[in-house]
C-alpha cells in the first residue's frame, strides 16, 4: 500500500498509518488474562497486594516499578514465577559445580598472568612509552589496548608456563618491545588479533635495531612501517629530515643489527658522479662500517632496480645499480652470521612522476614485504642472492 502525496511531496492528511499492530498470540493473552494485570500503568498500591513470598523473590527494581506505577511490560507476573529469566540464571541453581561449564574452579594460566602485577606495571611502561596514544592513527586516551606483536598465548605455548612461577622467570613475556599502544579500532585490524594469532609467523625481529637510509618517503617510509610493525627499531636516515654521512651516522652503526640501503636517485646523464654518489658510494661507505664492528648475527639489504641487471634508460644510473648487486654478491659467505642481499624493484608508485609511461606498476608495500623476510631468521640460508619485484617486468633472467 502506498500513501498519497501533495503536489509539494508531502503526506496528505487522514490516511491510515503503515504501521503494523503487535499481534499477540493466544497464549500471551491467556496468560494476561490469568493474571488479571491490565496493560498500561500500574496502580501505585500494587506492591501492597503482593504475597510476603512473592515480595522477597522479586528484585529491587522491579519493586521501585510496583511501587511507582510504572508501565508494565508484556511478559506479566505470575504466582509462583521468578522475577526475571536474569534472576534464574545467576540464582544457585546455575553456579559453580551446578553450572555445565564448569571446569574444576582453577583460574587458567592465562588469565592469572593477566591478573598478576608484573603483568600490570608491563602494561603501564608501554603505554607511558608510547605517552597513551595509538601507534597507528594517533588516537590520545579513550579506550587503549596493549597490543602483544608475538601474541601472547604463543609465548605461554612456546614457553610451556604452567604456573605464575614460570611466568614471572620468563623473559620474553616482559619484554616491553612486545607490547604496543592501540586504539580498540586499530586493535581489532591486527594480524593477531583473537583468532588470527594461530596463524602467526615468527621473524623474530622484536627490539632489533635498524638503520634505513632514504626512509622519509616511497619505499623506504613502507620497509620502515613494516618492520616496526613486527617490532623493530628504526632509525631513519634520509636527505629531507638529517642527512650528514660524514657525521651523524657512523656512531649509530656499532650499535645497530641491520643496514638497508634504501636511498639511491635517478638523476640525469650528465652528472653521473653525483647518482654514482647517491647510490653507489653511500652504500659501500655505510656497509663497510658496518662490517668494521663484530657481530654474530647481521642482515645488509640493499634496494637497486632492475635496471642494474639489465639495460635502462640512463647509462650512469644502470652502472652505479650494477655496482651495488656486484658488491652484495662479493661480500655474501665471507662473514658467519651475516646476510648479503638485493632487492631489483620494477616501476613503484611513489607518487612522483615517471619519465615515461611503464606498463605494471607496484606498491611500496611490495618491496617492503620480502625485505622483512630477508631481515628475519627465517630467510638465514639466503646470501648473496638478488630478487626481483617488477610483477614481470625485466627481460633478464
Ligand atoms: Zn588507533
């Protein structure tokens, strides 16, 4: 049925509403019936009339309800009938032993962690760490979450805790570089969330020192994201923010476990020196210091193109490219514990022009992806190799 309008598009007066009554079944109206309880608003001396047993079965508002004449609802009092269906489960009938979930009355391991105060000040250092906001959207106070990067019921797997005992001796459990600050929103879109956390892969790069060159923007700004992601600490290193090579960096180096040699520039033909500079002499400069101090364990990524592999369109930029997959190549096998590798990226988006138009284009995120997974102990038998991400692109093999 549809209602008339005016000429203006508005409702003309008189027309039955499309509102639906509330039909009630035959039941319910038997049992209004028996009751003798009108719809509407109740007398106020109703609770007067009310049995000594009755009275102390019903709760406190229902009384205030009988009290003051309030509207009664549809589902009416009856003889002999508890106040609510939420007064008969929580009533005695369904506690403890009684109840089918009942598991023996032993708070799980998880859950005395979680109530425990080491698990608390945990908790408070990372969010006065991360001065109460989300580390995702920026979200000051409101309802924060302490997210757990390796989840937390892996840890207690990992770990076999049983007791509180065993949870207080383990290190990895009070690890603050696990831990980080979200918003309720931002908690819900992680990989690990809930259910999510049984298909966790570890890097193990919580609390690894990083150091990425050219990281304020493109793709280095996505490894960077990446990696804190999985709870890395990234020291960024680009151009626009502090760029000094002679000063600024090379005290940081003895203390950091992984070098990326994100930055590089296209240039022009005539000033090869300049792209040989940008991208070839800065890496070799900050991977040999890097090697000038020992280390058991190690990652040196380098980020070139693929046009170091095969011919481009500028001649010094093609070279220079070559030149950073050679050196990788040179130094992977000699130093136990450390990996060499290279990464050949085909055309990116990173929201600057391109000189011409190519045919597939990636993300950033794309050569984030597989630098992560060199940069985790997962990837540790892969040196010295040169892996291509252009969707297809390159001619060579
Ligand atoms: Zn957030």
């Amino acid at each position: 049925m549809e209602l008339k309008r005016d000429s203006k598009g508005r409702f003309i007066k008189g027309q039955p509403s499309l509102r639906k009554e509330i039909k009630l079944s035959k039941e319910i109206k038997e049992k209004i019936k028996q009751t003798n309880i009108k719809k509407g608003i109740a007398p106020k001396n109703r609770f007067d009339k009310l049995t000594k047993d009755i009275k102390k079965k019903i709760s406190k508002t229902v009384k205030l309800q009988y009290k003051n004449g309030r509207k009664l609802s549809l589902s009416c009092w009856k003889k002999g009938q508890r106040a609510s269906p939420k007064t008969e489960f929580t009533s005695e009938r369904m506690k403890s032993k009684n109840n089918p979930n009942w598991q023996g009355g032993i708070t799980p391991i998880n859950l005395q962690i979680k109530q425990s105060n080491n698990y608390k000040s945990w908790r408070k250092a990372i969010f006065e760490r991360d001065n109460y906001t989300c580390v995702w959207c920026n979200q000051r106070g409101g309802k924060l979450n302490v997210d757990h990067i390796k989840p937390y019921n892996i840890i207690i797997k990992n770990n076999n805790i049983k007791t509180l005992k065993q949870a207080i001796k383990c290190k990895e459990l009070w690890n603050i570089n696990n831990g980080r600050t979200l918003c309720l929103n931002c908690h819900k879109k992680t990989d690990t969330y809930g259910e999510k956390a049984k298909y966790y892969f570890d890097l193990n790069l919580i609390g690894k020192k990083i150091l990425i060159t050219g990281a304020s923007c493109g793709i280095g700004l996505a490894i960077k994201k990446c990696l804190e992601n999985e709870g890395a600490k990234c020291i960024s290193w680009s151009r626009s923010e502090n760029y000094n090579l002679d000063c600024s960096a090379l005290p940081i180096i003895p203390k950091i476990d992984i070098l990326i040699n994100n930055v590089g520039g296209r240039g022009t033909w005539n000033n090869w020196e300049a792209i040989d500079n940008i991208n070839y002499k800065t890496m070799a400069m900050l991977t040999n210091n890097f090697l000038r101090n020992k280390r058991k364990w190690g990652r040196v990524i380098t980020i070139s193109s693929i046009y170091g592999k095969e011919k481009g369109p500028n001649p010094a930029f093609t070279a220079s490219k070559a030149a950073q997959i050679a050196y990788m190549k040179s130094l992977a096998g000699k130093y136990k514990g450390i990996t060499f590798n290279t990464i050949c990226p085909g055309h990116i988006n990173v929201d600057k022009p391109f000189p011409y138009k190519p045919k597939i284009v990636g993300k950033p995120k794309d050569v984030a992806n597989i630098v992560t997974f060199l940069c985790s102990d997962l990837a540790s038998h892969i040196n010295g190799a040169c892996i291509t991400v252009d969707g297809g692109e390159s001619h060579s093999f």
